[in-house]
C-alpha cells in the first residue's frame, strides 16, 4: 500500500508542475526569456543540424529547450517545442509541413518540463529525460508520422533510427548535464514574486 500512496503522491507533484507552469507563462520575464531561448534553438536547430538522408538528422537544438523546462515548466517548454518546429518549417522546410512534428516538438518539452522543472539535475534524471524522448518521440512517433507522410519504406528506416538515437544518447547526456550546471545556479523565476 505505501508504494501505491507514494506513486499517487508523485503522481500529484507531476500534475502540479503544470498549473504553476501555465501561471509562469503569464509574466514578461518567462515570455522574454522563454523568447530569447526559442531563438538560441532556431539557431542550434539550423546551424547545428546534420542531416544524414532525408528524414534522419542529428539536432542540438534541444540544447536550448531544456533550460525552457528547468526554469518555466512543461506548458511553457512544451509551447517552445511547437514553436520551434513551425518557426523552423516557416523558415527552413525540409519536406512538406505535417503537424504531428509539431505535436512531438511539444512532447519533448512537456518531458523536459515534467522531469527538469522544480527538480535536481542528476544524471539519472537527464538519461530518463534523454531516454524517454528518444524511445517515444524520436523512434517510435517520428517513425510513425514519417511512415504516414512517406509510406512503409520508413519503416525499414527504423533500425536505422534506432541506432542513430542510442548512439547520440551519451552524447547528449553529456552535453545536457553541461547545460544544467550553468542553468542550476541561476535564480529560479518561480521562486520571484
């Protein structure tokens, strides 16, 4: 019973993470900073792009969606993720607009948001946090919006993909857990009243 009890408490501080979320969302500090940030990942997004074949490229743009998640929250990185993908279509379109991208650029920063924000940073969080977005977003939704906007072919790119995302798994763990440690000791903007 005390692991039951335990979960729904988990469950309760996961849920409120996304009122006070949407309540960060209201202040012109968020949405200045939540701005600057979208655009540091339109930038890391275009220019810190590789591309390998027509739908499988490597991407540090998240680099820049986390910080969103760890100081405002699963809405407000979540909306970051959905802009980011119609701004980078607007300006750079690399096929034709399908909007279940959208919808997995949101997710990854719902999950950034549901794991980083009012959180420690240990690594264990940032694998969880890398781990679910490739596993579920990554592999198996782009592969299933890919395979709806292209055909069966992309599913034989999905071993293909798979490996990409494990490979790059370290890589960003890395990279991730160096960002936590410059966003860590800023002053938290919930935290300002």
């Amino acid at each position: 019973m005390t692991a039951f009890s335990d979960a729904l408490k988990n469950m309760g501080r996961i849920l409120q993470k996304f009122p006070e979320s949407l309540r960060l969302l209201r202040r012109t500090q968020t949405l200045t900073t939540a701005g600057v940030l979208l655009a540091i990942q339109m930038v890391l997004s275009s220019l810190g792009v590789i591309q390998i074949g027509e739908s499988l490229k490597i991407s540090l743009g998240h680099l820049a969606l986390a910080p969103t998640a760890m100081l405002f929250g699963p809405v407000v990185a979540g909306l970051q993720g959905a802009l980011s993908d119609v701004l980078g279509f607007m300006i750079k379109p690399t096929g034709p607009y399908f909007p279940g991208f959208t919808l997995t650029a949101a997710l990854g920063g719902v999950i950034y948001g549901v794991i980083f924000f009012r959180s420690e940073h240990r690594l264990s969080h940032i694998v969880l946090a890398r781990l679910l977005i490739c596993v579920f977003v990554n592999i198996l939704l782009n592969t299933l919006f890919l395979t709806m906007l292209y055909g069966q072919a992309q599913l034989a790119a999905l071993p293909v993909r798979a490996l990409k995302n494990i490979m790059q798994l370290p890589v960003d763990c890395v990279l991730l857990t160096a960002v936590c440690r410059v966003v860590d000791p800023l002053p938290h903007p919930a935290d300002a009243r």
